[in-house]
C-alpha cells in the first residue's frame, strides 16, 4: 500500500510540475482579490458605524401563544 502512495506521489509531481507555475500565480492573485475584499469590507463598516444607527422598521408584535380565533 505504502508503495501505491509513493508511485501516486511521484505522478502527481512529474505531472503537475508544469502547472506549478501558472497554480502559484492564480493562488497569488486570489490572495490579493481576498485582501482588498476584506480591507473594503473593514471600510465600509468604519464608514457605517460613523453614519449612525441603521434604519428603524416598525411592525406589530405577534403573541405566539394567543389563541386562535374560532370560525
């Protein structure tokens, strides 16, 4: 079994090894989108907190236990 896993590993290697290049720069770029992502993420919430509370909905409170009319 321990020789299957090391044949598996060698093939992923040799064959991987040419799209190693083009994984670093995508797995780059997704950690810089992911960084500005949450940099604007963190900014627009400073941005809300200094605007004040957030808007006020009015609604009827339901009893959930008030028994129900008979038809």
């Amino acid at each position: 079994m321990s020789e299957l896993a090391v044949i598996l590993l060698v093939v992923v290697v040799v064959l991987g090894i040419r799209k190693l290049p083009e994984l670093t720069r995508s797995a780059g770029r997704a950690a810089r989108i992911f960084k500005s992502e949450s940099r604007a993420l963190k900014d627009q919430g400073a941005t809300d907190d200094a605007a004040g509370p957030g808007r006020v909905v009015r609604g009827t409170v339901v009893d959930g236990e008030a028994p129900q009319p008979r038809h």
